[in-house]
C-alpha cells in the first residue's frame, strides 16, 4: 500500500535540496527551524492520520488508476460521495491541527488539471492528459505532497500580462525548445510550497491570445533547478524563537505562503501540462477556484471547531459560562460554523461528472460556500475574542509565568474559577490569540478573506451561475404577466 | 476456535461518541472467544462492526457493505437504528455479537 507514514514523509522532505530564504538569511534546513516546523508538522498529520484505522475512511481512497489505496490528497474525485468525503477529510484536519494543513492545494489542482487537460485534448488533438495521468500515477505511487501554483503577483490589475512593465509579473513561457520550455516569473501566496516534493503550476486568470504565452501549466520538483522561496512573515512568527511555547498558542501545528520565482526553470515537455492553449486557460482556473472554495467549507470549519471549544472554554475557566449573553455567543459561532459547513456539503453533493470522469463539485454553490468564508470567520473570531476578555491581548508572558519570584504573582491574578490552574487559562488564551491575531489568522482570517479569490471573484461567479432571467421568468409565471 | 469478526471506523470528522473508548471496552468483552480484525481481509468477514462516529453514518457505502456479509452498525449512540446511550453501546453489540454466532446453524459456517 503506497502510504508513507508521517516520519518517512519527515525524511523525505530532508533529502529535498530547497533554495529558502527566511527573514534575509538562506534556510540551510528547512524541516528543523523552528517558525517552519509547525507548518510541517500539519502536512505530516495529513500522513499519519491516513494511517489510522480511525481516519482512514475520510483519508484514505481507492485510486481509479491502480485499485490502491492510496491518501485523499492524490485522488481524483470520482463520484458526489468522494466530494462529501473530502470536505468531511478537511474538517478533520483543521480540527486536529487547529491551523492550514496546506495539501489541499495540490488536490484541488490535480482535479481541475485531470478534467481540462482530457477536454483539451478531445478538442485539440493535444497529449497533455496522458503527461498528467503518467504525473498521477507516480503522485499516487510515491504518495507526494503537490502544491498547486496559480497566483501571479500581476503587478498593475487594469493591464494584461503582455502589457505589464515588466513582462515576468505573470509566469510565462520565455523560451520553447524541442526538449521542452523555459519558464520566468513568480508565483505569490504559494500555501505550503517549502513542504511539498512537487509543484503544480497554472495560469492565474483566463488568457487572451495575445497572452498565450502565460497560458502553461507545468509540473516539476519542489527543488529543481532555478527556483527559489522566499517564506513570508506572519503575525507573531517571532514568538517560535522564544523558547516559550504556552505563548505561541499552537506549539505544534501552523501553516505557511511563500513567493516561488521562477529564474528561467526548463520544464521537459513530459511535464508540461499546457502551453499556450489560452482558450482552455478559463476553465481550468475556474475548476481550480471551485475545488478550492469548496475546500474551505470543510477546513476553516476545522478551525472553527477548535475556537468555538477554546471560546467555551474560556468562558468556563472565567466562571462566565452560565451567563446567558455567553451561551447565545457560542450558539452563533455554532451557527455560522455549520453553516460553512452546509455550503461545503451542499456543493460536493450537488456535483457532477465530468467527461474524463471525475467529479466537478456544483459552482454556484462552491462560490457561495466561499463567498460565506470571507466574512463568518471574522465574526468568529470577533465573538470568540468578545468571550475570551481582553486578557488575551494584555497577559504576560510564559516567562513570567515561571519566574521565581514573580510567578506566584502572575499566578495569582491570572487565575480565573479557583479550581482551574492559571497555566491552563493562560494556554487556551493564548490559543484563541493564536487563531484570531497571531500564526494562525493568516490561515483563518485573511486567507478565508482571499485564499481560493478573493470576494470579488465569488460574486463575479455567483452572477455569471445564478440563472436570474430563469428566475425572472419564474416571477413573470406567478405574476401573470405574457408577452 | 476464535471467530474473527471485522471492524471498520468511519472517518471521525464529527465524533458524537468515543470510537476507540468504545471498541476497547468491546475487546474486553469479547475476550476469549472472538477477535477484532482492523481494516481489510482477504477473506469476507461473517460479520463486521461499523463504527460510525454520528448518525451520518457516512462509511455506510456498498463498498464497506461487501467486506462482510453481516453487519452490526454503530452510528453514534444509536446500534442498528437503535438509540442507546454510549455507556451501554459495548455491552449491546457485545450481546448482538454473541447471539449471532449462536443463532448461526454450524452447516452453514463456510
């Protein structure tokens, strides 16, 4: 069974030969430091739960291609039931990790690559689908973490690739050759880019003719020759340094983004997946984006779970669970979490087949499901910060805690109800902190602000898919009205 | 002989019992005379427990169905779409266990 465990997946990212760049300095290894070990560690749970008998229902799956089982990140969905599991897989996840396990990327991009390369080749005559099935196979085979690459930095919004200043804004083919191309450019935001093994890259936004060129899509190793990380800061990154672990909140699990550029990369043709085909450029982002979104119904509701027992918590440590004012706030995080959650369900269940024969999860409804997460989030957040009390931004620290002589004094004025230790209150504070300000928010925040399109983009698809002159005619029926 | 009776879990995404409280209480009281074989077997199993975590009971497919050709199903705090309260669930499928293999005619044992 080709399931690595999470201490070979551990050894596997050693041998990588990444070139990192974290707060100015080259990272000579990655896997040990510690503002990126957490992030690590989430991608590793996706390993070891997978070899649970517990979990392995949700992340576990049998690959059409071998009959194996084989981890949920490297399947293609192959009926409604494979979507369902899927978000139900994410919402595990971001409970056990309380932060972005970062694997989901590379599945999402697996699946729109699948269905949009087998499309355009029926219509072109192309073989992109036959590269990328040879790619699934040795993904699946080798159980790899792929990281799916579609964000462009796009420099100025209101000009296209080819008229941008500078032409490597967008990642482009800047050379083709008769043993492949040559790539430039960069792609922002890249959700767990330093623990992958491969990368996954696609256009960011649909193409134009005029813009062929950065119409590619291409697989290669994490650490093939020319590219390079530079890892982006996060709030309160600083405090793994420390030495103190109760103040980072979440000692063991985080996520992280990074810049990967691209320094004239030769991709082989065999691992080209597209080039310059631009008319099928809008579809495959667009399956990519409904995947991703439809992600989010499962792993920010994770985390949701996690805050809303942190918040309760809180308020038992606080003696302010019985407080009516308290349990209607837990009621509405409750709320909106299952209400992400719904969404996330809603739009696996209402997919469908596509002609290669893996499942496309309903748009409409995946839009809205993340139209949804740009904005529950933050009123999670909110009242989970509103039950916590402002000592979760106001407490000292670890190192006070400890002190010989000053300890016993934190001790005694951090304290809460008698019968809970002040460590322990202090702990799920700094938890809730760590979810709503620090590490963690770049994951449950923003990124539900931004992460899979930014909201702009959800309403964009919400129209083009919302049907409304049916809907018009559905009113004109009631009212009577004929022409 | 022991009987080997298999066991699947579902994925644990919405847990409303303690699956694995639940399943070693069980071993303990189907020590001796039967054992607990954990993922897939060669061989389909008389009889197998589905250990769902929540009434969903979303491991319930046809392709976890033909792993045995009888199941006892746990979906939460409800045995075969019975409610009963977690403290007691080991006990009941421990008894179900039990009177199945009693109610089976020895001949038609493959």
């Amino acid at each position: 069974m080709p399931l690595m465990t999470g201490e070979q997946y551990e050894e596997s990212l050693r041998k990588l030969n990444m070139k990192v760049y974290l707060l100015g300095e080259i990272v000579k290894n990655p896997v040990d430091h510690p503002i990126i070990r957490p992030s690590m560690n989430s991608v590793k749970l996706t390993y070891s739960l997978a070899q649970d008998p517990q979990y392995e229902d949700l992340m576990t799956a049998t690959s059409h291609l071998t009959g194996n089982r084989v981890n949920r990140f490297c399947h293609l969905h192959r009926s409604t039931g494979d979507l369902v599991s899927k978000v139900k897989m994410q919402r595990l996840l971001g409970q056990k990790s309380g932060a972005c396990f970062q694997r989901c990327v590379g599945m999402d991009a697996i699946n729109a690559v699948d269905s949009v390369t087998f499309e355009m080749d029926r219509k072109l005559g192309t073989k992109y689908h036959e590269r990328f099935n040879k790619f699934l196979l040795m993904m699946q085979e080798q159980d790899l973490t792929v990281d799916g690459a579609m964000t462009d930095p796009k420099g100025d919004r209101g000009l296209p690739p080819h008229k941008q200043a500078d032409p490597d804004l967008f990642v482009r083919i800047a050379q083709r050759k008769s043993d492949g191309i040559i790539v430039r450019g960069a792609k922002a935001h890249q959700t767990g880019a330093i623990n992958s093994h491969w990368i996954l890259v696609m256009p960011t936004m649909t193409m134009a003719k005029e813009d062929a060129d950065y119409a590619v899509s291409f697989v290669a190793p994490a650490d093939a020759a020319g590219i390079s990380y530079i890892y982006g800061r996060q709030s309160c990154d600083t405090r793994k340094l420390e030495g103190s672990p109760i103040d980072v909140g979440n000692r063991q699990y985080g996520g992280h983004e990074a810049l990967m550029v691209f320094d004239d990369v030769f991709i082989p043709w065999e691992n080209v997946l597209m080039a310059g085909e631009y008319e099928f450029s809008g579809p495959l982002v667009e399956r990519f984006a409904g995947y991703h979104r439809q992600s989010y119904g499962g792993c920010k509701v994770g985390v949701g779970d996690v805050l809303i027992g942190a918040a309760a918590l809180a308020a038992d440590y606080n003696g302010a669970m019985k407080a009516s004012h308290i349990k209607d706030k837990l009621i509405e995080m409750m709320h909106l979490n299952e209400t992400l959650y719904a969404c996330g369900i809603a739009c696996s269940a209402e997919g469908n087949k596509t002609a290669s024969g893996n499942y496309l999860i309903n748009m409409l409804l995946a839009n809205v499901c993340k139209q949804n997460v740009t904005r529950f989030p933050y009123e999670i957040a909110r009242l989970a910060e509103d039950i916590a009390g402002g000592l979760m931004v106001t407490m000292a620290s670890e190192k006070d805690l400890k002190h010989p002589e000053i300890g016993k004094v934190v001790e005694k004025y951090f304290r809460g109800v008698a019968s809970v230790p002040t460590e322990h209150r202090m702990r799920i504070l700094r938890l809730i902190e760590n979810i709503t300000l620090g590490t963690a928010a770049v994951g449950y925040r923003t990124e539900s602000m931004h992460g899979a399109g930014s909201p702009q983009a959800q309403r964009i698809m919400i129209s083009r898919q919302g049907n409304l002159e049916q809907k018009k005619n559905l009113a004109k029926e009631l009212a009577g009205i004929k022409e | 002989m022991m009987k080997r009776i298999g066991l699947k879990y579902c994925g644990g995404c919405n847990p409303h019992i303690e699956r694995s409280r639940f399943v070693d209480e069980l071993k303990r009281k189907l020590a001796g005379d039967f054992s607990l074989d954990v993922g897939c077997s060669t061989e389909k199993w008389e009889l197998g427990i589905l250990v769902c975590g929540c009434p969903v009971a979303c491991a319930d497919r046809p392709e976890t169905r033909s792993l045995a050709l009888e199941w006892i199903v746990v979906s939460g705090q409800i045995v075969d779409l019975e409610s009963i309260s977690e403290n007691e669930l080991a006990t009941v499928v421990a008894l179900k266990i039990k009177e199945f293999f009693e109610g089976r005619n020895p001949h038609e044992v493959a």
